[in-house]
C-alpha cells in the first residue's frame, strides 16, 4: 500500500483529503504545518507528498526545500489556493501545482499518475 503525506493547515481539508485517499486504497499519514512535515518524513518515508503553501511555523515552499534537500526523489504536489505560487521558481521543484477545488478528482489523477 502506498503512503502519502498530506499537509494542510485546515482540519476540514485535511480530514477531507483523509477520507477520500483513504478509500481510493492508500495510506494517509497527515501534517498541519511545514515543520512537522519534515518531521513526518524522517520518521515514515512516504511515496508522495500533498503540500499547502500558506501554513503556520513553516510554509510549503521551505518545507519542500528542506525534504528535498534529504530525500530529492519523493514525488511532492503543491496544492494550494493561490494560482500565483506557480510563477515561484522555487515551487517549479514540485512535481505539479494543482489549485485547491472540493472535487478531488485532479488530484486523484494526478496522484495516481505520479505513484499508481
């Protein structure tokens, strides 16, 4: 079973995103901020990474600098709520940029297409 880090700020989104990767068959192992993300990567490897942007402590633009920097074949997806982090060179180290809807389908794609 594959495993992925969500990390999202907002609870509702965050247990969304649980739910329904859970039932699409993947492991879901969850982060609220940048930093704790980082700590979840040390501490449970996972197959892809799900990444806010505007996030407490630690955004997602710093946190994927700092897992890369360890572990640079991890698939990671930006998924925010603002279109304009797509023009930052530093989120072009994200497999893709998706923008946040209540339909899940882009990003279930997108995940299936990046780890099956």
């Amino acid at each position: 079973m594959k495993t992925i880090l969500v990390v999202e700020d907002d609870k509702n989104q965050l247990l969304l995103y649980e739910q329904e990767l859970s039932i699409e068959g993947y492991n879901v192992i969850t982060a609220k901020d940048g930093q704790e993300a980082v700590r979840k990567v040390k501490e449970q490897m996972p197959d892809l990474i799900v990444m806010d942007i505007n996030m407490p402590k630690m955004n997602g633009i710093e946190s994927i600098s700092s897992i890369l920097s360890d572990h640079r074949k991890i698939p990671i997806i930006i998924n925010t709520a603002y279109s304009s982090y797509k023009d930052n060179f530093m989120s072009w180290s994200a497999d893709a940029y998706i923008i946040k809807s209540s339909d899940l389908r882009e990003l279930k794609s997108k995940i299936k297409e990046l780890i099956g």
